[in-house]
C-alpha cells in the first residue's frame, strides 16, 4: 500500500513561526513532528506520497536531506486545493487502498489493525476516530452498532453533534474516495466528500490511546508531553553540566552549563542557554538562545530567536530571530 499525507496547510495558528518553518517540520520530542506521523506507518509501505503546498520547497529539500525509511515524493500545488483537492492532485499513482494522514496529529494508532479492520468490513473507507470532550473544531461520526459511520457532520455546533468521536486525521480510502471528489478547484474532503461516501460503507477505527492535533502551541506542547510519555522523545542525551529532571530531547552540540531544565523540553542543534536559566515544557529550535538567568516554561522559539538575560517568558510563541 501507498500513503498520502496531506501537508500543504498554512499552519496561520502557528504563526508567526509558521512564518518561516512550515508547522510539520517543527520538532517535538526530539524529531519534526511530520516524522512522529510517519512513525504510525508500517514499514511494508510501498511509497509516501506528500501532498504539498505552503512551503514546498522548504519541505521537499528537508525530506531529501533526511530520508524517511520508506521512498517519499513531494507533490506541489500551485494554489491551495484544501484536503479533497491535495488529495485529487497528488493522488493518480496511488494503491487500492491507501493511507491518508493528515501532518499534523499526534497520535498511539495500529495501522496494521487499521488496515486489517478495513479489509474485515469490506467498505470504502475506514477512519480512525478519536474521543474528545469539545468536538467543535472537528468532523464529528455518528455511528451504528457495527462501527459503521451514518453521519459525518464537520465542526458542529455542541447541540448539533452526533457523538464525541471525531475524524483523527488518519483512515484508509479505496480509490473511490478519490473518483469521488471533482477536480480542478479547492475542496473540503471532509466537508463535501465525506458525507456522500457513506452510503459506500465507511467505517469508525475507536483509537484507545492517547490522539492530539498539533496545531496550536498550547495541543503542540501537550502532543509532546504524550510522545515522551509515550518513550517516543528521540535519543538526544541530557546537555553537559546541566540541571534538573524529567525527559528533554537535546540535540549533540547543546551549551547548557549550569542551566536548568524541568521535564518536555525539546533542543536543537546550536542552542545555547545560560547559567542559572530555566526552560521547561518548550521547544527551543535551532540557534535559539537563551541568556543567563532567564526563565521559559510553555514556549516554542523558532530558529535563531534569543531570550534576553533575566528574562521571564511563559507561553509564548517567538518567530525565527525574535528577540525578546
Ligand atoms: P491552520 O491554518 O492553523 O488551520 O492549519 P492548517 O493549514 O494545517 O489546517 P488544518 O490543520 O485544518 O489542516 C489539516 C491537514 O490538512 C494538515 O495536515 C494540513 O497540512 C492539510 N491541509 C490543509 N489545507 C491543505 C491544502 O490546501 N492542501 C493540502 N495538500 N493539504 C492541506
């Protein structure tokens, strides 16, 4: 089987680091969150497929220079198609059936199970669905006793919503899903395609573990909890002569002597932090810098962007070479 991975969003609620480093290649957990999503992959996947847009270049040039484990090929558009039209674009070579995953969800998901629950039910397509308390900026499934989808209705008001299980960016479709959708135009997969597939057999895969949609800071930061908890958080070792407790993900050529860092904490390579500051539950990437005695807890620093000394910073997002 192939894998189609939809990434050519903005990633606006990201901004202003998105400004410059598009959303999938922010590292979380030691590793740019596009790789934690190709993780779930099994490793018989014949080819990945990326469906790019926002940023191609920057993505294509990052994939060639750090090659996943199974063959990958970038396909642009010219102008944003949303998921139904990247998914027409990049889609004519794709297997019967396919992988679709969205880049940005962070998730515990058995694809092998997956694609066997498919292949048991026989039907159009398969989607994994997560279990979350506000399903409002989510598709929401409404479902029979077999698991099988009766409605689909995409970010419904509360009183509006079937269920709490809601589309989690991963599922498998039949080549039909792709005939489906017109061509030529941006489309919404979820919002104009999806609901006409029902009656072709489309079925719910209930994920039991832990499923986030990294997309804001605050879901980024917590989807990097999960995947250290998880024993997901990179090989990157503890930097010389720091302090503290708690998983962090630190690339080789950290300078931390006499810093301290509280537990979720992602390094990359070239960071510099001082002594006596303290960096907790952020994601610094790299050339960030952060001079002595300041404090940073709940923040993503694009690259390049510098902490001033003393300087106390919680829940900020700084572009690349910010300076605060
Ligand atoms: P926001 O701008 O912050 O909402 O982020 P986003 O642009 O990534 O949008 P969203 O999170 O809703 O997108 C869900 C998935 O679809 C992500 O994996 C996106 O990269 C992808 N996606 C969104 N729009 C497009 C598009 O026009 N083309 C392609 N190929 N992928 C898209």
């Amino acid at each position: 089987m192939k894998a189609l991975v939809l990434i050519g969003g903005f990633g606006t609620r990201l901004r202003p680091l998105t400004h410059s480093v598009p959303k999938q290649l922010i590292p979380i957990a030691g590793q740019p969150m596009l790789y934690h999503v190709l993780d779930l992959l099994p490793p018989d996947v014949e080819e990945i497929v990326l469906a790019t847009g926002y940023k191609s270049e920057t993505i294509d040039a990052f994939v060639r220079a750090h090659p996943p484990r199974w063959p990958v090929r970038t396909v642009p558009e010219a102008e944003p198609l949303g998921t139904g039209g990247g998914m027409k674009n990049a889609g004519g070579d794709l297997s019967d059936p396919f992988y679709l995953l969205n880049s940005d969800v962070i998730a515990s998901a058995d694809l092998g199970a997956l694609r066997a629950a498919h292949a048991a039910h026989g039907g159009l397509g398969t989607m994994a669905l997560a279990h979350v308390e506000d399903t409002r900026p989510y598709g929401v499934a409404a479902l029979e006793g077999n698991d099988r989808i009766s409605r689909f209705v995409e970010k419904p008001e509360p009183a509006e919503a079937p269920s709490h299980w809601i589309n989690a960016g991963i599922g498998i479709w039949g080549r039909g899903a792709l005939e489906a959708i017109p061509a030529g135009r941006p489309v919404s997969f979820e919002r104009e395609v999806v609901p006409g597939l029902l009656e072709r057999g489309v079925y719910g895969f209930r994920l039991a573990r832990y499923w986030e949609d990294a997309g804001t800071p605050e879901r980024l930061l917590h989807a990097q909890r999960l995947l250290f908890d998880d024993g997901r958080g990179g090989s990157g070792s503890r930097p010389k002569g720091s302090l503290g407790s708690g998983p962090i993900a630190a690339a080789a050529d950290v300078v931390a002597a006499g810093a301290s860092f509280g537990p979720y904490v992602t390094l990359g390579a070239g960071v510099q932090v001082g002594a006596g500051a303290h960096v907790e539950n952020s994601v610094l990437m790299d050339g960030v810098r952060v001079e002595p005695g300041a404090f940073v807890s709940g923040c993503l620093l694009g690259p390049r962007a510098r902490v001033g000394a003393g300087h106390r910073l919680v829940g900020q997002t700084i572009g690349e070479a910010g300076e605060v």
